[in-house]
C-alpha cells in the first residue's frame, strides 16, 4: 500500500491552528482526512469541531474525515489508526496532526523516521505552522517553543494580521526569514488558505524543490551586503530519510537581523534561532564531507532543526541531494547537472545557537 501522508500543523496558542483545521474538516474537498489532535490535557482543544464523548477516541466525520484526540502516545495512535485502516475499519487517505501550541515540533517529525512500525505506514509530508501576527514578535522573544516551530516549518501563514500595521507585518516577516529561509511565508485570514498550500508540500522529501528564499540576503540597506541563494526546483526521485550521513556546501553565510528597510524602528531581535546558508561552486570531495557531516551531526544533532542541501560532488555528473532533522541525515543522487548550469553545493542549516565558524571551516576543509 502507498505510504499515508501525514502534515503536523504546528503553532503558538492562539495563533488560528483551530480555525485553519475546521476549514480543512469542514470544506467539501472529498478528501478523506484523519485529524489526530496532539494534546496534553493542559486545553481542551476544540470541542466545537471534536464532539467527543469520553468513551470513544476515533470519531468519523459526515464529510469523511476521521478525528481522533491523543492523550497519550502518538505513536500507538498512529498505529491503531493503519491497523484500522489495513482492516477496513477506518476509511481515510491522510492525516493532519495538531500540535498544542506549546510543542516543539522536534520529536513529532522525529517519530516518523525512527520508528520502523510507523515509518512502514505513514510518510511525513510536512510542517506547517501559524504565526499570530498581533502577538508573535513577543511570543519569539519570550518562548523558544514558538521560535521552534517557526524554525522547523516548511510553509508559515501568518494569521491576524488585519490587527497589525502593514510595516509591522513586514518587519515580522523579515525576522521569520532570517530564522527560516526555506519556508514559503504568506498570511491567511481566518484560515482561508488553500488546501493546496497544506497538504502535498513534500517538505521532507528529497525529490522536493529546494526552496530557499530568493530575496533573502538581497543588499538591503548600507552596510548590509549579504551574498544570496536560490532553490533549485527539480529532483526527480524518491527516497528516504534516515541513513546517518551526508553532504554539504558552502560561501556566504549569513544569519542576524538587520532592522527592515523603510521602517523606524530598527529592532535587532537575537534570535537563538536562526539560520545559515552556505554556497561553493567547487566541488566536495564525498569522504571527507561525509566524515565532517556525521561528526557535526552527532556533536550538534539536538540543536539543528533543519537542514538542506543540494551538493556540487567529485565524481559524479549527478547533483547530491541531502537533509536532515536534528541527528537524523539522509542523501541521494538527483538530477544531472545542465549543460548550461552553473554547478554549485547550496546548503541552508537552521538550529539553536548554530557553530556558524566550524560549519564554515570544516566545509572548507572538506573541498576536492
């Protein structure tokens, strides 16, 4: 059977996780969802959608859906969900799983890809969190659970952001991708998004574009030259996750916070988020840049949230394709390189307090 995909939406509280998941339940999109409402009891998350007597955990929905609230492992509710699945008891093609607003997104992801029984099942599709306009800048000062979920995301839709002036929506855009370049941003009122947006993104998927933000690191104001990168958009093939190895590549980093342009007030947020971009057009020698890679990951595993690459190789014509969550790395070979494109590794690293300098030195060492 296909793998079931599966999206974690992810989001501080209050940031409209709720209303964006009763428009996917509620929406005649004829497909058929399985919700898993990943709370710890410190809320009782939307009994207005989850009608739930206390006897039954699994409800189906009229349009098809299934809902389902957690106390207590998401892994055996994953795997009751396929057994049912596999037995026909449950009729569902895809599951959503909301966060409580105060989860790190961390060990959700992590599930799918160190838990054989599950990994067999489902295929994490990917992260897409909620950001309160109104509120965010002091909830990513305040918690770094709220800076967590920013950093692990592969798509941001930035809600209530009718309460906040233009120029305030733009200067916390402008933080958000100094923290994650790769996830597309783009604001959502009252969860009027399209589903097309939700779900299918592949964030995790190797064979998926790397998106890095095209405008990110443009010279924005004097003083402030920053190098910049762009996300290649092919890679056939599949593969997955979770070999403990691989690639990289690199130039110009960068990462801090430059005030946004046009605005008074110039906020330097200091972030422990944050992120890292690198570019080389020569090319990796494998070894080496596998040994770098595995030592980093064991030394700085926890604090790396994301990672993405696509790597200019010696000796192959084809592009490397790599990536990871916190220790967990994988690769595969994509796409040949053009004949009319230039061969560069691109790399973007988000994490927590990110070795910046031996990222940069140890890359360096590891060139052809």
């Amino acid at each position: 059977m296909a793998l079931i995909p599966v999206t974690i939406l992810t989001g501080f509280l209050g940031s409209g996780k709720t209303t964006l998941l009763q428009r996917v339940l509620s929406e005649a999109h004829g497909q058929k969802i399985a919700v898993i409402e990943n709370e710890f009891g410190e809320e009782n998350i939307d009994n207005e959608i989850l009608v739930s007597d206390t006897q039954e955990q699994i409800i189906q929905m009229s349009n098809g859906c299934v809902c389902c609230t957690i106390r207590e492992d998401l892994r055996s509710t994953l795997q009751l969900l396929a057994a049912k699945r596999r037995k026909g008891l449950l009729d569902f093609e895809r599951v959503v799983i909301e966060t409580t607003g105060l989860a790190d997104p961390g060990p959700v992801a992590q599930t799918f890809f160190m838990d054989e029984e599950i990994a067999e099942s489902y295929l994490l599709d990917s992260i897409v969190t909620l950001v309160d306009a109104k509120h965010a800048q002091q909830q990513l000062d305040d918690r770094q659970e709220a800076r967590r979920q920013v950093g692990f995301a592969d798509q941001i839709f930035i809600s209530k952001s009718d309460l906040v002036s233009e120029a305030e929506v733009g200067e916390l855009i402008h933080r958000i991708k100094h923290m994650n370049p790769r996830a597309a941003i783009q604001t959502a009122h009252f969860g009027q998004v399209a589903l097309s947006q939700v779900l299918d993104l592949r964030g995790f998927n190797l064979n998926a574009r790397l998106d890095i933000d095209p405008d990110f690191l443009k010279p924005e104001a004097p003083g402030h030259a920053h190098a910049h990168d762009h996300g290649d958009r092919d890679h056939d093939h599949d593969h997955d996750h979770d070999h403990g190895h691989e690639h990289c590549g690199h130039d110009h980093a960068h990462d801090e916070h430059c005030s946004h342009p046009g605005h008074g007030r110039h906020h330097h947020h200091d972030d422990d988020v944050k992120s890292f971009v690198y570019r080389e057009a020569r090319p990796f020698d494998p070894a080496k840049l596998e040994d770098f890679l595995g030592a980093i990951v064991q030394v700085y595993g926890p604090k790396l949230l994301r990672y993405k690459g696509v790597l200019h190789m010696k000796g192959t014509e084809r592009k490397v394709i790599f990536q990871g969550v916190h220790q967990l790395m994988g690769s595969d070979l994509g796409p040949e390189w053009r004949a009319d494109e230039e061969r560069q590794s691109k790399m973007v690293f988000i994490g927590i307090d990110l070795p910046r300098d031996i990222l940069l030195q140890g890359l360096a060492q590891c060139l052809a």
